[in-house]
C-alpha cells in the first residue's frame, strides 16, 4: 500500500510553531462540511497556547524524554518527519473549526450551525472546556428560536445562518452523542409538542433506537389518554353550596366540554398540554355553571392523576434517557488519539 506523503496546513502551519501534528482524517459524511478531504494534513501549533486550551493536549505534550531515549522518541511532534499522529478521530473540517476558535476572536468565529457542531465534538474529544461552554451555549439559544407550532425559526429573517433554530431532534441527537443531559428534556419535550410526519426520515433516525422507542411511546400513551377524556365528560362535582339548579349545571359543564374543551385537546396545529387546558377552564366563566360547582369540580380534576398521567409519562421516558447515557464511545475516542500519539491511558479504556 502506497503512503501518502501530507501537505502542511495552509492556514495553521505556523513557522514559529513548536509541536507538529499529522491529522489522518475520517471521511465526511456530513453533507454540511464544507470538504470531504482525507489526505494527510500536518499542523505545526504552539505550545503554550495547545496546553492552555485542551487538557487532552496537556497531557500529549507532557510525555518524559529521557536523554537516554531513542531519537525517534526526542523528535516527535518536533519536526515534519515525526509528527505526533492523529488518526481516526475527525474530519479536517473538524480540526480546523477547533483551531480557528483557538486562534481567532469570538467576533472571527463562523456563526454557523455546523461550526457550532462541530466545535461542540472536537471539545469534548480534547477537553476543552470554555469550547464546549461556548458551543453549547450557542447552540441552546437556537433551540429556543425553533418555533414547535411552525417547525420553523420563530424569526422569518432567521431561515438563513446565522440566527436560524436548532431541531429539536438534532439537539436531542447532539445531546445523546455528546453526553450532553442537560439537554434530554427541553429537546424531548419540544420533539412531543411535532406530529411525528413533520420528522423527516434523517431527523428520526438520528434520535436512535432509545430515542425513537421512548418518542413513539410516550406520544402514543398520551394520545390514548387524551382520547378517553376527549370522549368522556368527567363528572361534574355537585357543589354543597350550588347556587343554581344541579340539572343546568350539568348540562353547561357537558355542553362546555363537548365544546371548547374536546376543540383544545383535538387541536390540528397545536398540542395543548392537559394540566394547560385545565389552568384555562378554571380561569373561564361557564354560562349557565354556577361558581361553586365549577370551582369544586376544578379543584377535584387537579388532583386527579389521569389529568396529570401526560406529565408522569414524560418524566418516565426523561429517566430512562438519562439512564441510558454514556460517554464510553467519548472516551474511547480520547484513548486512541492518545495511544496514537504514544500516550497511554487505561483510565479512558
């Protein structure tokens, strides 16, 4: 098999650099990276700045080199020939994001999705905590710009970077492949407010199997649940202090749900959650319903816990996200950039 001799980085080759790297890129599967390129690439960086930003670097540049050690240990990562090797760890398109957030200023950083991505990966994989602040943060007030009840940007002028949202299921994508959890419940949460036709057959699959089997299942149980009290009244509580006859009172509270209350649940565009439709009957007045039945019927259906069983079923399908999260697949990936360069691990096997 014929090696490929690599080229030296156009951008981040730096002549006063100290410490030479050798990417040996994964291919890109990503239709949003700008390049596809897999050819070797050397990088020469400073050091100073590489041990300040990522503990993963730290530790690489840490290796002893006893003066007694073999030439081609007292020159790796010191001259072209012997680059400290990253192999089967990123793209380039990767590395380079994670250089340019290094060497640029905030202002010189592209305000892109899939920098952001990007940038949220290769700071996990080299430990680089203000990276990941920063890409998380970004990238959490795109998912708050995503409007549930359009699918789209809430802002019109935001369907272009760099203000576009961020889809739920993408961050609850980012959220299981990064071992990201503080995210598992908003992105879930948002996912259950779309009608599963509205993800398209990339967004599903890229919940996963846990992702999909806990969406598909709670959107069910929930649906059921809406259905039987979308069909069937509760029964309406007969005030001891009922001020008006108990017959028109019952007839205003089933006309009343048979109306307004069976419209909101069976809403085509938006979902309206149970404990919300419940908060907006108590606020209402119900003509013909007189106050004491309404009230007393209001404060029995709070406490009611198939009116509260949409909550529970979220919160139990949270969990077992929560549980299923690892970041083996993160640490193993840290391991064999550190074995490659020579570095040895067994913590992070």
């Amino acid at each position: 098999m014929t090696s490929v001799t690599p080229k030296r980085h156009l951008e981040f080759y730096f002549e006063d650099g100290k410490v030479v790297f050798e990417l040996r890129p994964v291919p890109n599967n990503s239709n949003n990276e700008p390049d596809s390129e897999t050819a070797p690439v050397l990088y020469r960086l400073h050091p100073g700045l590489l041990v300040r930003r990522s503990e993963l670097c730290r530790d690489l540049l840490s290796l002893p080199r006893p003066e007694n050690a073999p030439s081609q240990i007292q020159s790796e990562g010191c001259v072209d020939s012997n680059p400290i090797i990253i192999a089967n760890a990123c793209t380039k398109f990767e590395m380079d994001t994670l250089l340019t957030y290094w060497y640029s200023g905030e202002t010189d950083y592209p305000q892109t999705e899939v920098f952001l991505i990007a940038l949220l990966k290769m700071s996990r994989l080299f430990i680089c905590g203000d990276g990941l602040a920063f890409a998380k943060k970004e990238l959490e007030h795109r998912a708050l710009a995503w409007d549930p009840d359009t699918d789209e940007p809430k802002d019109p002028e935001a369907a272009a970077e760099p203000a576009r949202g961020l889809h739920p299921a993408l961050q609850l994508h980012l959220a299981q492949l990064y071992f990201i959890n503080e995210w598992l419940d908003p992105a879930f949460r948002r996912l259950l407010s779309l009608s599963l036709n509205r993800l398209s057959a990339h967004q599903f699959q890229s919940l996963g199997p846990n992702g999909m089997y806990w969406l598909t299942q709670t959107k069910t149980k929930i649906a059921e649940v809406r259905a039987t009290i979308a069909f069937t009244s509760p029964a309406l509580i007969q005030s001891d202090d009922c001020s008006g006859t108990w017959a028109r009172c019952r007839l205003a509270w089933e006309q009343e749900w048979a109306g307004s209350v069976r419209q909101m649940i069976h809403h085509p565009n938006q979902i309206f959650p149970l404990t919300h439709i419940l908060t907006e009957l108590g606020k209402v007045s119900i003509d013909n319903l007189c106050y004491h039945c309404h009230r007393d019927t209001m404060a029995s259906l709070e406490t009611d816990p198939l009116f509260n069983s949409e909550e529970d079923f979220v919160k139990v399908a949270i969990e077992a996200l929560h549980g299923n999260q690892t970041d083996t697949h993160i640490r193993k990936a840290v391991c064999q950039i550190k074995t490659g360069a020579g570095l040895e691990d067994t913590q992070t096997t």
